[in-house]
C-alpha cells in the first residue's frame, strides 16, 4: 500500500511540473471541445439568420429588361446590384469569386414574357461554393415564387381558379422537443468529453514505460524492493487522476459556454445545469480506468515516446467510431449497445441532455461493463509490466 | 556477497552471456573487466532482477534472484548503466522517492536523505530540479538514491562513465568507504586502470565467458604481462576474442 501510495503521488507532483501534460490535461481537452462547439454553434445560428430573410446583394446584367421583376426581387429583401459591365462576364465573375450569383435576364425577356413563351434568365453560380449555393438557393427561391405569382394572374386573367394548380397543401409538423433539438446538435458533445479525459491522461500512461524507458529510470526504478503490480498501479491511478480532472473542467466549461451560446435562436434548450454535469461526470467516471489502462497498454508496446504518442492518437480517435456509426445509422438506444464503452456514455448523455426519462438497467449496464473492461485492461497492464521486453 | 553461478542469456541470436560464475565477497571491491559488449552489463542486470538468466543461477546473500527476487533486490543498491532521474524533481526528491519506494520509515527519511547528501557533496545542487543536470551531477544523485536504503550489496555498471577526474575521485573514496563498511561493491568498467586501482578481486569477461576471476597480481601472474593494459589484452584472448 505504501508504494502504491508513493507512486501515485510521485506521479501527482512529477506531472503538476510538467507543463505539457498540464497544457494537454487541463488546458487543451476541456478548452478544445466547447471552442470548437461555439464556433460550430455560432455557425449554425448565423446560417439560420440568413436564411431568416435578412438583405442578401444580387448583381443582376440587364434589369432593366424586367423591371417588374426587380421590385419583386427587391420587396423579397434582395438588393439589386449591377453585375459585370457585359453580358458574357457573368460566368466568369463567379468563378473568379468576384460575385457568388450573377443573375442575367436578356433583352428579350419582356418580349417572350408578353407572348407567353418561357421567358429565360439565367442564374450563374458555383455549387461547390456554400456560401454561393445559399445564396443561389434563395435567388432561385424568389424567381420560382415571381414565376408562381405570373402564373395565378395568367389563369385568373382567364377565368381559371389559381389554386386549381395546388391540388395537394402539405403541412409539415415537427414534434421534436427543444431539447430534443439540441441533442442533434450536443451529439458531438460526448465525444468531446472522452477526448478531454483522454488527452488528460495521455502523458502519464506514456510515461509509465516509454517515457521511463526512453529516461533510464525505468531499469532503477525495477531494481527497487517493491513489486511491479504496485508500480503500475500507482501510475494508473495518477493518470485517472488528471483523467478526471481533465473531464470535470471541460464538463464545467462546456456548462459555461452553453450558458452564453444563444441557443434559444435556434429552437434548442438543452438540459444541461449542473445537476447534469454532476450527472455526466459520474457516468464518465469508469471510462475514465478503462482509458488510463488502456493508453498505457497501447504504450507499453511501443519503442519510444514519439512513437507512443502516434498511436495514442489512435487511441484517442477510437472512442468516436461506435458513437459515429451509430449517430449515421440513427439508431435507438438499445440494451446491447450498453455493454459497448464509449457507445453507451454517448447514448445515456444524449438522453440526459434530451431530458429523457433514463433507463437504470441501461446505465448499471455500461457502468458495470466499462468498469469490468477497466479491470481487465489493468490486470493486463501489470502482467506486461513483468516482461523482459519492457525493458526495450 | 553476491554469488553467481553458470549464468546464461540470449537475445533472440546473440548469446550475450556464456555461463558466467564468480563470487563478490562482503568487505570486497569486485570489479566485473572486459570489452564493450562482453556481457558485463547482461549480467548486473541479471543481478539487480530485471533480466532472468535462461541457465545458471546466482542469489544475493542467499536470495535467489529468480525466485526469490523481492528478497533479493531488498539486500541490493543498484546503478544501472545511464541510469535517468525526474527532471521535475530535485535531487533531494529523487533521492526521497526511492528511499519511501524502499519502506525507510518515514520519520527517518529525511535524516536518510540529508546524510546520503552530505556524504556524496551534492548539497550545491540537492534542491535543484535535476533537468539540465550535468552527467556528474546525475551520476551522484543516481548514485545517493541507489544507496539511500544503506544496502549490504552495491552493484555498480560503468559508474565513472562521463565523470571528471574530480568527481571520479570522490566516486573511489566512496567506494573504498563502502568496502570499509563490510559492504559487498560490485561494478564493472572497460577500463583496466580504474579496476586495478581499487579492487581486490577482478573478474575479466570476454564474449559472454569468464577468462581470468583473480586478484591484479594473480592476473600478472598468470598473463605474465607486467603492463596491466597487456594483461587484460592477453587475458580476453583466452576466451577467443582478437584484438
């Protein structure tokens, strides 16, 4: 007990001063994940407002061809500009990204308009540009609604009800919860926090036999009085510790952003207080064994400490692949997928952050089988500890 | 006293040591002779538990180091080639830690550490983190950590590699204070004036073998080479290494 004891607080000290595992584990994990969602966030939420319909510029060749058909653009919020100085510059103004959409309407517009034939304008833009899809999107929008108002007053100008042209009105009605909503979105919220409590443990599990290698203490260290399963024990628990620490600050600090994101502007009122939080982090709590043992596992394999981080950054990605394939398949959560860790933090979080009632069975399950896999991983860690070949 | 007894060990192809066997006596320095990659350090390490020989067998005052390996490593000091300290820690940290890891009782370690520190003259730099240490200076706190539990049996590898003439000094006063103590020193050099000036017993190895276990004038006498440099050379020629 006593060594164990020694180690672990050896490892505590030792790694306060080291400033990289500090800036990995207290820094760049929780600081990491809810910057990354603010920008996305704020994102989504300025997308949202363009397509509320705010001012949108559209350079237009020849309006004066139709000038009915610019006020309408204009009572739609479009600002008319005028485009290139000729005709056959529209093309390439959108590709040089000089404007994202060039409308052109031909001097034979208002002629083919009053005989009742098509009229054709064209609308120049670049689909693999967001930006000019949107914009395109909402040009195309508002000419297919001049185009639908021509229409009802061609037929009513002939005696024929407009609406004989709708014979079917869908109405779309979404039953999704506000909280439902954010879901969608704080999905990638999980990952963020097994990433932190990963990215906080990292260079402890290095350390514990490629860093101590690569430093000549690891042959010393072995020589001592006291038995190897104590050692690696103490080293665990010292990565649990920054683990924990590392998830706790990116759980508060996804809290803090929330608070300040606006939400609302979206629909979205996810059910994130602290109660959720204190929630979360008891849940992530045996993920965080299982992500020390394993790092160190992965890393007692390797040569060297440059080495140990390449595939610790596997490891770090690992966790996403159930959580991604199950967020593109859509998919329930289900009593199976709780015996998967990472899976069944993500899919219980989803619940708790959609104020869903939650399944106790669901959540003894992951709990007890990540646990179990922590355990197993360990014992493991301390049996390769024994090895020969640790020493490189 | 450190006995060793037919030792064998093999790294995949490469048969590092051939059936090693020699004695180190308490109150004796021995020091372990021979060419780079003679085996020297295979050995120690086989000695201090981290490598278990594939034949032979060797114990620490009785304890077996295979089976019996806690036992053993508890009745031993070790300095392991390039051996590496915590660069976040001080020296004084360093040396506490492996006194705590060796279950000193608590309330003597400070006294432990302090008098480990005066006794090998690192109090210049002993509250000093040891990042940037020189290679003496690693060497000493290396050496102070080694030996902070007052070990019966102090096995050595190469530790006046990298050192001055100055600290080198110091590191042979310790040594001979250690013998003066009744105490069991073992190291191994490839330097045959530095063994020849301090230890009692020589045990020259060459390709993995033992080729001559004597005291220095034993080993004059038998190479017939007055010039020690010539003994050695002609001594690892008995095991069939060329120059």
């Amino acid at each position: 007990m006593r060594t164990f004891l020694t180690v672990f607080f050896k490892e505590i000290l030792d790694n306060i001063r080291d400033r990289r595992t500090l800036t990995s584990a207290l820094i760049m994990g929780p600081i990491f994940g809810p910057v990354l969602f603010a920008f996305v966030i704020n994102m989504s939420i300025d997308r949202a407002l363009d397509d509320a319909e705010n001012m949108m510029e559209l350079p237009v060749i020849g309006e004066q061809h139709a000038p009915n058909l610019m006020r309408f653009l204009e009572s739609r919020n479009i600002d008319i500009i005028a485009g290139p100085a000729e005709p056959d510059g529209a093309a390439e103004a959108v590709k040089s990204g000089a404007h994202d959409v060039v409308l052109v309407v031909p001097a034979e517009f208002g002629e083919q308009l009053a005989d009742t034939i098509p009229a054709r304008v064209a609308l120049y833009s670049d689909e693999a540009n967001s930006q000019g899809e949107k914009e395109a999107r909402r040009a195309r929008n508002a000419l297919q609604a001049y185009n639908q108002q021509l229409a009802a007053i061609r037929l009513s100008a002939r005696g024929i009800n407009p609406r004989v042209l709708s014979p079917i009105n869908v109405d779309d009605i979404d039953v999704s919860t506000p909280s439902g909503r954010s879901a969608m979105l704080l999905g990638m919220m999980s990952y963020f926090f097994i990433f932190a409590l990963l990215m906080g443990g990292m260079y402890l599990a290095i350390d514990t036999t490629a860093g101590e290698r690569e430093r000549g203490s690891l042959e010393p260290l072995l020589s001592l009085p006291v038995t190897r399963g104590q050692l690696i024990l103490g080293k665990i628990m010292a990565a649990c510790v920054f683990m924990a620490a590392s998830l706790l600050l990116s759980l508060l600090s996804f809290y803090v952003v929330l608070k300040f994101m606006p939400l609302e502007k979206l629909g979205m009122t996810p059910n994130f207080g602290l109660p959720v939080v204190a929630a979360a982090f008891f849940l992530l709590l045996p993920f965080i064994l299982l992500g020390a043992s394993l790092m160190t596992l992965v890393a007692s394999f390797t040569k060297s400490y440059k080495e140990a981080q390449t595939w610790l950054s596997a490891v770090l990605i690992a966790p996403t692949l159930p959580i991604l394939i199950v967020s593109i398949l859509t998919l329930r959560p289900q009593l199976e997928f709780m015996f998967v860790p990472s899976l069944s933090q993500h899919l219980i979080l989803v619940d708790m952050v959609k104020n869903e009632p939650l399944n106790g069975l669901h959540i003894a399950i992951s709990v007890v089988s990540t646990l179990a896999i922590g355990v197993l991983l360990t014992w493991v860690c301390a049996r390769l500890y024994r090895r020969e070949g640790l020493l490189g | 006293m450190i006995t060793v007894d037919g030792i064998h060990k093999s790294f995949g192809k490469v048969h590092a040591v051939r059936g090693v066997s020699f004695q180190a006596p308490d109150g004796k320095i021995t020091g372990l002779l021979g060419p780079n990659g003679a085996g020297k350090s295979t050995t120690l390490r086989v000695l201090y538990t981290v490598l278990k020989p594939d034949q032979g067998s060797a114990n620490i005052d009785g304890a077996d180091v295979v089976k019996d390996s806690l036992a053993a490593r508890k009745k031993i000091g070790a300095l392991p080639h390039g051996a590496g300290l915590y660069p976040h820690l001080s020296a004084r940290e360093n040396i506490a830690y492996y006194a705590n890891l060796c279950a000193i009782d608590k309330s003597e370690i400070d006294d432990r550490v302090a008098s480990i520190i005066s006794l090998l003259e690192i109090e210049d730099f002993a509250d000093r983190r040891t990042k940037g240490f020189s290679q003496g200076q690693r060497t000493k706190v290396s050496l102070a950590r080694a030996l902070v539990h007052d070990p019966q049996n102090v096995i050595l590898d190469e530790p006046s590699n990298g050192l001055d003439v100055m600290a080198t000094r110091s590191l042979r006063r310790l040594i001979l204070k250690l013998k003066d103590a009744g105490r069991c020193v073992l190291f191994s050099s490839h330097v045959m004036q530095e063994v020849a000036a301090l230890c009692d017993d020589i045990c020259i190895i060459a390709n993995g073998q033992v080729a001559i276990d004597d005291s220095v004038a034993g080993i004059r006498e038998r190479t017939g080479e007055e010039d020690l440099e010539e003994a050695f050379v002609t001594a690892i020629k008995l095991v069939g290494v060329e120059e």
